[in-house]
C-alpha cells in the first residue's frame, strides 16, 4: 500500500514537472490544453489560456487572437496576401542559401552559377525554387492588390495600409529586378541595361540616375555589385519593414475586411450577425495556413520537377554583342510597350511616374462610400480598363511587336533563337539524321526512312521552316527566295545544324545563315 501511494505521488510529480515544462515551451498551454488544441476541442481551462499564447508567445504576438468568420471567407481574399508574404518567406529562406555559392564579380558570377547548378546537391533546383518563388511574388502582389481595388478595401481606416501596399508592389518589382541581373548572362545583361536606360531619361537628373544604378556609363563589376547589394541588403530590409508597417494595420487596428454585402445590408441579419462570429486564430486558422504553406510549398516543388520549370541562363554576358528580340523582364514589358509610343522622357519617365501617383491617391480620388462592386461601376470600370490597357501594352513591350526585322533573320530567329530555348534545340539527338534538306524539294515527312519510328520532331520543324520561307516568299519579303537545314556530324555525340536562307534582293542574291551545335548529352546536366 504505501508503495502504491509513493508511486502514485512520483507520478504525480512527474505529471505537474512535465506539464510545467510544456506550459514553459508552449507559451502557457498545459499538457492537456495541448492535447485539446491538436484535437480541435474547445479550451479546458478559463480563462482562454490560447489567448495568452499571443501575449507571451514571441512568434504569436503578431497575430491576432481571431479574425472575424465574414474576412476568412475564401472567394473573398483568395488567401492572395498570404501567399504573398510565403513567397517573401521563401525568397529569403533560399536566398540566404544562393549567397553562399554565389561570387558578385564579373569574372565569376556566371562560373558561379554553373557550379551552383552543377557541383551543389540540388543546387539547381534551390535555383529553380528561388527563381519560381519571384515570378510569384510579383504575381500574387499585385493580384491581391487587384482584389483589394475591386472589393474597395482601401477606403476610410484602410487608406494608409493601401499606400503600404502600393510601396510594397513597388519593392517587389525592384526587389526581383535587382535579382535579374545577378547570373550575369546574355538575358540579365541585356534585360537590366534596357532597364536602366529608363532612368537616363528622366528630366534634370537622368545622367545622374543612371550612373548612381550602373557606377560607370555602362554596366560592369560596379553595376554587378550595386545590384548584389540592393537585391540582398536594401530591398529586403525595405520589404521587411514595409510588410511589419502593413500587417501591423491589418492585424492590430482595423482587420481584413469583409465582403461588403455584409457590411452594406445586402443580406438578413442574421446573416450578418453570423459573419462577425471570431473564429480563433488557434487553432483553426493556424492548421489553415499550415496547410497553405504545405500548399505552396508542393506546388513550388512539382513545378520545378513534374512541369520542368528552370531558371533560364543563357551564354555568359557580351557587352560587345546585342542579341536579337532583347527584352525587359515581363512585368516591365508594358513600359517597354510605352516606349513605342512616343518620346523617351515622356512614356518612360513622366508618364509612369503620374500613374503611380493616382495608384497612391486612389482612396482620396474615389469618393463614392460603397465598396459593393455593382454600386461603383466607374471605379470598376476604370480598374478592368487598367487591367486590359496593362495587357496590350505589355504585347506592346514584346521585340516582336512594332520592330522590323528582315524575313529570313525573322524566320530563323523563331526556329533556333540566338539565346534561349527554340524548335530546333528540342529536336531529339537520334532524330538529327544527316543531311541537306532544302524547302520545297525536300518533303516535310519521311525524312528518316532508316528509323523505324522516324523523326516527327524534326519533321515538324522543318515542315514549320518550308511554311515560313514559302509565306514570306508569297508575301515578297524573300523575292525569289529559298531555304535549306544541313545537319551534319560535326564531333563524337555532337551535331552541326545550319539554317541558310537565299533571296534575291536589288539584282543582288543575299544569304543568311545561322549554326546551331547541339549535343547528345545537352539538357541532362
């Protein structure tokens, strides 16, 4: 008997010495308080002991106790900010882990790269990751700010955490930008001079501007590390503190709003009642954003495996050489778009600048108090005009558009671009049988009888090939002219493509060719 007694009071001690060092751990939470969280159960002790979890809590105390049922409704944010801040979240986790194999310096930046993607255990996919997880930064950053301007969320208190919000959009832009730069390739190098050609043009201060971006009248081991710095230093510094000012708004003074039918009286009460019931953040919410990050995090994961995804890295930075359709980077290409339509300063610099500026005066432009979508059609109406304009200028912004280019350069740049991926490097080795193919003479099928299941792809981009010199030749681009794909073994596992064009032009005959070297092993590194 008194040894039962002895050993139910060790158990005892035990039980209250563990639960002491759960409460410790866990900000509060008893043993069996955590036991009901996990579970989904109601609080076991009064008052709410997960309330004090936000008051003690270092990683909790940002978070607000609840969120009213009406703001979680998904069809209504689209958790777009969420995904927002987890894409920051990713870009930092996997940006620290780049810099460490990463070298800012001209002569070293590409080679870096290539070892990263080569000699790093799953170096290339924390490549792909890193550089997926900034198209969808940009993406989701102005998507949510998109849904904030047509659910009118920006009004009366939340006119100051819009303005954060337009910062933010602007952060993120330079923040990927300043990025672009870093593999110091064809497409970084080229992209980032138009990029910050942009600034030359600005009034008064434009030589100035551009110097300050490029530290010397072109780009260069200066420029290459004033990118590194903003990118790894003042831009993430900038979104850090813009994001704690943004959420602060949103979680502390005035919430995620509410669609606005129930705010406005557009449904029953009791209805309304219904949707400011408080839903704690513990623990429904946080097991929801637990699953949004998982989410995120396989989507991320199978983009850059099932779907192929990868970081584009072109040949090593030429200043000495433009190659062809050069391009900003696809969020700047409705400012590329611009530039087409007038004069430099005016479209580039002016322009722009006036557009941000109604972006940040949007709360105080539009006076109308409702935020029903169907009670502000002029505002909506103006928002999807935005959209549309943003649209068409961006295919404004392509080289192909409003950029002349003879014909056969036109043709051959389509099938085999200079930098980048093209029809004619995705042609499988076996397929590439040698040979001359001219067009017309040639047929665009069977041109592998020896191979039991022939070559469909290189059939199909020669087929695409004879399609284009005759178009062009029809519409008197080519006059009198002709083409021809020579494929011949160049070296052991390695293939000589030559795209060659004849026209007649003057009385004079031209040729333009381009050669392409593919190897057996190319695309498996």
């Amino acid at each position: 008997m008194l040894r039962n007694v002895q050993l139910q009071d060790l158990r005892k001690k035990f039980g209250a010495m563990l639960d002491e060092r759960v409460r410790a751990s866990t900000a509060g939470l008893s043993l069996n308080e955590l036991r009901a969280l996990v579970r989904g159960e109601p609080p076991t002790e009064k008052p709410n002991p997960r309330y004090k979890v936000h008051t003690t809590s270092f990683l909790f105390h940002i978070r607000p106790r609840y969120y009213e049922k009406g703001s979680t409704i998904f069809t209504h944010t689209f958790r777009l900010g969420f995904f927002t801040a987890f894409f920051f979240a990713v870009e930092f986790i996997t940006g620290l882990i780049l810099m460490i194999y990463y070298t800012p310096s001209p002569s070293e930046a590409y080679n870096s790269i290539l070892k990263l993607m080569t000699n790093v255990p799953f170096g290339q996919m924390l490549r792909d990751i890193h550089r997926l997880g900034a198209e969808g930064m940009v993406i989701f950053t102005v998507l949510h700010m998109l849904r904030t301007f047509l659910t009118g969320s920006y009004k009366k208190e939340r006119s100051f955490t819009w303005l954060t919000g337009v910062v933010l959009l602007g952060i993120t832009l330079f923040l990927s930008f300043s990025g672009y730069l870093l593999p110091w390739d064809q497409l970084a190098y080229w992209a980032v001079t138009i990029g910050t050609s942009m600034a030359e043009a600005a009034p008064v201060f434009g030589n100035e501007a551009n110097l300050l971006l490029r530290g010397a009248p072109d780009i260069a081991a200066n420029g290459l590390l004033r990118f590194y710095l903003m990118h790894v230093v003042l831009f993430p510094f900038a979104a850090v503190l813009v994001i704690s000012i943004h959420y602060y708004k949103v979680s502390r003074e005035h919430g995620i709003s509410q669609p606005a039918k129930f705010i406005e009286g557009e449904v029953p009460p009791p209805v309304a009642k219904e949707a400011k019931t408080r839903i704690d953040f513990l623990p429904d919410l946080l097991t929801h954003e637990v699953f949004l990050t998982a989410l995120g995090l396989f989507a991320l994961v199978l983009g850059v495996t099932l779907f192929g995804y990868h970081a584009p890295l072109e040949n090593v930075a030429d200043p000495q050489v433009t190659p062809l359709d050069t391009k900003a980077p696809w969020y700047f290409w409705w400012l590329q778009g611009m530039l087409k339509l007038g004069d430099k300063s005016l479209m580039g610099i002016v322009i722009p600048t006036i557009l941000v500026a109604i972006l940040v005066g949007v709360p105080y432009i539009d006076r109308n108090p409702h935020r029903s979508l169907y009670k502000r059609p002029l505002a909506v109406s103006v928002g999807i005009l935005a959209v549309l304009a943003l649209i068409v200028l961006s295919y404004m912004g392509l080289p192909q558009y409003g950029i002349k280019t003879s014909a056969a350069t036109r043709i051959v740049q389509d099938l085999a671009p200079q930098e980048g991926v093209g029809p004619v490097h995705r042609i499988p080795f076996d397929q590439l049988q040698s040979g001359v193919y001219e067009v017309d003479p040639t047929p665009a099928r069977n041109l592998c009888p020896e191979i039991d299941y022939g070559c469909p792809e290189l059939e199909t981009v020669f087929a695409t090939y004879t399609q284009k010199v005759d178009a062009a030749v029809e519409q008197g681009d080519l006059p009198a002219g002709t083409g021809v794909m020579v494929i011949e073994d160049w070296q052991q596992a390695l293939k000589k493509v030559t795209l060659r064009i004849v026209w007649v032009e003057g009385g004079q005959t031209k040729t333009y060719e381009r050669h392409i070297f593919l190897h057996r092993d190319r695309g498996s590194e």
